[in-house]
C-alpha cells in the first residue's frame, strides 16, 4: 500500500524524537566549561554547637540567620535532632523544609558520625544502618549530599592498608544506599585517619562510585603546605568546608588565608556550596558573617 502524504508528514514530524531518543533517555552531554564559577553558601550547624545542644537556638533560628546574612543554605547536622541517632518523624523534617521554602534556602546536607576504621564488625555494621536512615532523612529533606567520617583509629592489631579495605568496603556499601535515595556519601576527611591528600584521593577512587564524593574540609589538611594540599584535592571536591583555621604539619591550627582558600575554589570554576564553620570563641554571628564577606570579595 502506497504511504499517504499525511502518513509522510507524521512520520516526519516524529522523527526528530525518534531519531533523538538515545540522547534523550541518557544522561545529557556535559556542558562546556562555564568561565566563571557558580557558588552558593551555606553555614554548617556545628558553628552553633553549644547553642543547638543547650537549647538556646534551634534550627528555625539558624535558618533565618543565614537568610538574614545573605547565605544560601544551612547544613542540618544529625545530632542536632532530638531524635538522634533514631530518624525525626516526617513532620519534623517536613517543617524544616517548609521553614526553608519560606525563607528562600536550600538544605544542602545532613552528616551523622560514624567509625569505619574500628575492627569491630557490629559496630560498623550499626554505623553503615545509622547511615542508610539517614540517607532516607537527608532524602526527605531535599539534601543533596551527606557527610560520613572515617572514625579514629586506636587498633593496633592491623596495618593501615588492611584497615583501608574495611574502609572503602564500607563506602561502596554506603554508596549504594547513596544510589537507592540520590543522595551523595560525601567523606569528610577531618584529620583522623586520613591525613593527606594522596590518602583521600586514594580512597575515592577505590570506591569509584558516582554517589561517593568528598567535602573538602580545608581546614583538616595538617601538612607544612596546607594550601598545596587544598589545591590538589580540589578537583574532586562536591562540597566545601571553609573554617577561620588551617594545620600545619604537627596540627597546629593557624588562621586561615580565606582569600586564598576562594581564589583555589575561583580557579578550579567550581559549581556548588562552599559552607562556612566558626569554631572561635566570641560572636559567633559576626564571626561567620565576616568571613563569607571576605570569601565573597574574591568572587
């Protein structure tokens, strides 16, 4: 049977979805490389540790601090909900997200402590369930990311490089469960089982997952070159920590270069949050608004 010219016509007009649907149902190409970075902040709930845990703030009260300064965003730290390390209730988190809404804020993380570096097996299993809930919490709450430790080793039984197998057996399982809610694992390094660069590069790219990320915590890089060492985990970092403080070799904390800090995160085009941590004694507030001025000068 001869093809009508309304057959031809509608088959015409459906082949460029035909034709495209290999592009379409994939991941899209990446885009070119913007020339200038687009950065969003955000201030991590540890700032205000004494104030969350006694009570004389709550996270209502850090959210319309951070949209009153300017910020963007607010990391909710797990062990600031009553309920940890059990999970909130819907309502609570569904609150949050709502207070969020309103002011105009991304929550752009959650984290929960962890040790995966102990021999003892039930405990890192507890730990690696801790962590599945809590993907599900961070989920919930529209997180895109959530902060894991390593733990601190005290074992004296085993090698460093047999512990680094539990560790990154242990990730690739977290990752998974990163996978199942789209939420990134995101490893903090923090000075307590991986102190370099190479280390935490090394663990990355043994997990080699695309839900394991790193929060560059630039301030947990004790080394004599503390800002060689930022540098070079820069490319791999999802998210930052900017903190007043930087280690030299023997961890002894010096104030931080912020300018410096921004013009690596400026020079690597990077797209995403850079969240702010004051652990100095004094006005917290004026401390942490003070300092994304400064970082925000160089952009």
């Amino acid at each position: 049977m001869k093809k009508t010219r309304r057959d031809f016509l509608q088959n015409m007009a459906l082949a460029p979805l035909i034709l495209g649907t290999g592009k379409l149902m994939a991941f899209p190409n990446k885009l070119e490389t913007q020339k200038n970075s687009r950065v969003q902040y955000s201030v991590n709930a540890y700032s205000f540790n004494t104030m969350l845990r006694s009570g004389e703030m709550t996270f209502f009260d850090m959210m319309e601090f951070a949209a009153y300064i300017g910020l963007d965003a607010v990391d909710l730290t797990g062990y600031y909900f009553s309920s940890y390390p059990q999970k909130p209730s819907n309502e609570t988190l569904f609150t949050l997200k709502r207070k969020a809404l309103e002011l105009g804020l991304d929550i752009a993380w959650t984290g929960v402590r962890n040790d995966f570096v102990t021999p003892n097996i039930e405990n890192r299993n507890s730990d690696k369930a801790l962590i599945k809930d809590w993907l599900e919490v961070s989920s919930k709450l529209g997180a895109s990311i959530m902060r894991v430790f390593t733990g601190r080793n005290k074992s004296e039984e085993f090698s460093k490089e047999e512990i680094k197998e539990w560790l990154v057996s242990e990730y690739k399982a977290c990752a998974q469960y990163g996978a199942e809610n789209g939420v990134i694992v995101g490893l903090q390094n923090h000075d307590e089982f991986l102190f370099t660069s190479d280390e935490v590069i090394d663990i990355i790219k043994r997990v080699n997952s695309d839900w394991f990320g790193l929060i560059l915590d630039c301030g947990s890089l004790p080394s004599d070159d503390p800002y060689a060492e930022i540098e070079k985990l820069a490319p791999y970092a999802n998210y930052y920590f900017v903190k007043e403080h930087v280690k030299t070799k023997d961890s002894t904390k010096i104030n931080a270069d912020i300018k410096r800090i921004a013009t690596i995160i400026k020079d690597q085009n990077y797209k995403g949050y850079v969240s702010f941590e004051s652990l100095k004694e004094g006005d917290t507030k004026a401390i942490l608004k003070d300092m994304l001025q400064t970082f925000q000068s160089v952009f």
